[in-house]
C-alpha cells in the first residue's frame, strides 16, 4: 500500500506491481514461461478493461445535453396539449398528464444513470464486484477470509 498511495492514478501502479511482481516470479523461476506469458495477457486485459472504464467514468455529458433533452420534452408535451385540446375537451389535463409521466421518468432516469461509478444504488457495484474477485482469489491462495466488526459485511482477509 504505501507504494501505491503517492500515485495519482493508483489502479495504474497496482498494474504496475503486479508486472513487477510476475516478472519477480519469472526470475525467481516460481512461474514457467508460458505462465508468464498467461499472466501478462491477464494484466492487459485488465488494463484495457480498466482503461475503458475511466473513460466511461471521465465522459462529461455537457450541461447543453441535459438542458436539450429538458426542453424538448417540455416543448413536445406543450404542443401535444394545445394539439388535442379542442378535440377532448378538459379530458386533455388528464392525458396531457399521462403521456408526460414516462417523458419526465425517462428524463431522470437518464440523468441518474449517466455516472455509473459514483457508489450510488443504481450504478454498476464496482464494490461489490471487487469485493467478490478478491474473496475469490484469496480463497484460491488458501487465505482464510474474516468479517469486520464494525459493519458484519465488509470482508478483509487475514494475510
């Protein structure tokens, strides 16, 4: 950990562990060549997966986006309702309503949805997932898992 704190990119020098380590391996002889090679093709995978998530992560959708797609709605839904006004009479407050309902949730729904990495309810649960991938390969290493007490679900390992 303390190698990796100072980075500003620190997923990146735990990549860059990692190839240390692997090569640190290869030399002490503890992994054979074709080892090797399958760990560096692991570690590129893992960095254009990484890669491809910062960008997803760093994609700003500008302020005109949202101001567009709010104005839009708002203006179809204004022409929808003069449109059948004559022809429905004051049953038009209620579908105007109706057909508005999906519009507005779609819109919030899109402004929800934009930043899936903020550790919000609905965003992809990169927490989790880690969470999983590590128990996973601890249990592989033999490691025993423990539970932490202050919250009963965080999982830290004993190393």
């Amino acid at each position: 950990m303390e190698k990796v704190t100072h980075h500003s990119n620190v997923p990146l020098a735990l990549l860059d562990q990692h190839g240390q380590d692997i090569s640190q391996l290869h030399s002490d002889k503890a992994v054979n060549d074709y080892q090797q090679i399958q760990l560096d093709s692991t570690l590129v995978r893992l960095s254009t997966s990484m890669g491809q998530a910062e960008r997803i992560k760093k994609t700003v959708f500008p302020p005109t986006y949202a101001f567009m797609l709010t104005t839009f709605i708002y203006l179809f839904l204004a022409i929808f309702s003069i449109s059948i006004a004559e022809s429905i009479g004051i049953w038009q407050v209620g579908l105007s309503t109706l057909v508005s309902i999906p519009f507005i949730l779609l819109m919030r729904t899109a402004k929800v949805l934009q930043d899936p990495f903020e550790n919000e309810p609905s965003d992809t649960p990169m927490t989790a997932i880690s969470n999983t991938i590590e128990l996973n390969l601890r249990q592989l290493l033999g490691e025993s898992p423990i539970v932490d007490d202050s919250s009963g679900d965080n999982p830290f390992y004993t190393m």
